[in-house]
C-alpha cells in the first residue's frame, strides 16, 4: 500500500475532481456496506467485485497498488478468452452497477486507435483488444480501453460527475474515421 500526500485546488477543476473522488468513495463504500450489513452477499474481496471498483476508478484501473493484482487476473483471463467476471450485490445491492467487456475490431473501437491494416494494408482494424464499459446508477461512468496500442496498454474514459468528457458511440467511429481519410485526401477515395 503507498501513503501519498494530495491537496486539492478547491476552485474550478480542483472542485470537479473533489466531486469525482467524492463520488467514487461512495461507491466503494456503498459495496462494503453492503457486503457489511447483508449476509450473503458479495464482498469486496470477492475478484469481479474488486474488478468494478477498480475499472471505475477515474485514474484508471491500476493507479492503486491494491487494484494490480485482481486486474492483472482480468487482463490474463480476457485475453485467453474467459468470460468477465460477475459481482453479486445481493437483494436491494448496487442497482444500475455493471460492467461489460466488448472485444474491439473496426465496428467497436475509438477512432484514434482505428488504422489501417492486414494484407496489403486494406483492413480497418483497432488498436485495442476490448473496451470495458462501467456503468453506476444506470449511466456510463468510465469505458476503459485495454491492450491498446500494445500489450498491457489501457486507455481510461471518465464520464462520472464534474466530467466534461463528452460520451461517444463506438459503433460510429468508422465512419467517422472513413470521413476523415476522405476528407484528408481531397475527395480522392481512402487509406493507404
């Protein structure tokens, strides 16, 4: 576990990400509550309850010390396949709190990681292997792009509270991508 000093700046972005952390401390405290208070139930400790505290951490998914570990795991076992891991929340527990992994290809990516590949340099692909996307009370919280641009590369989105990171479509971004190559080479068709 490291110890680290922060100090905010209370006035503008300081006052955003003090509402951001805020934010994510009540999440992690409503699963120990949880866990605490109900029999049963998931507890923090548990692997895919860790894997959701620690994929909506706005810093990312490994900032912490205590987050390697469990997804470290994640990324091994997504890699060889495996399907993502589950939290229970029990009875009355976390309501609109899930995570879901989508594996990335041309239909499903960021723009910035689609280019051109494969044989003879004619296939769109991205440069990622999935996006996890974390959602709490029902609403994108973070999307965290993993194995991108390279291995044990992740790119973390923040769509919490006091964000102004506007949400996009992952779905779109071909096109998107396809637009721009037109556009870039005067109309003359695209890629390489």
């Amino acid at each position: 576990m490291h110890d680290a000093a922060i100090s905010f700046d209370f006035a503008g972005p300081g006052r955003a990400l003090l509402r951001a952390l805020r934010r994510w401390s009540s999440v992690i405290a409503a699963f120990i509550g949880v866990s605490i208070l109900v029999p049963g139930t998931a507890r923090a400790d548990d692997w895919g309850c860790q894997v959701i505290l620690c994929l909506s951490n706005p810093g990312g998914p490994e900032q912490y010390g205590e987050c390697v570990p469990p997804v470290e795991k994640l990324w091994a076992a997504l890699r060889h396949g495996y399907p993502f891991p589950t939290c229970d929340f029990g009875a009355g527990g976390s309501q609109g709190t899930s995570a879901v992994n989508i594996f990335a290809g041309a239909g499903y990516c960021r723009e910035d990681l689609l280019y051109w590949g494969g044989p003879e340099q004619s296939e769109l692909l991205c440069n990622a292997r999935g996006a996890i996307n974390v959602e709490i009370d029902g609403a994108l919280y973070t999307r965290v792009w993993w194995d991108a641009r390279g291995a044990d590369r992740t790119i973390t989105e923040f769509y919490g509270g006091g964000t102004t990171q506007v949400s996009y479509d992952p779905t779109q971004s071909a096109r998107l991508f396809l637009e721009h190559e037109y556009e870039n080479s005067g109309g003359q068709g695209g890629g390489q």
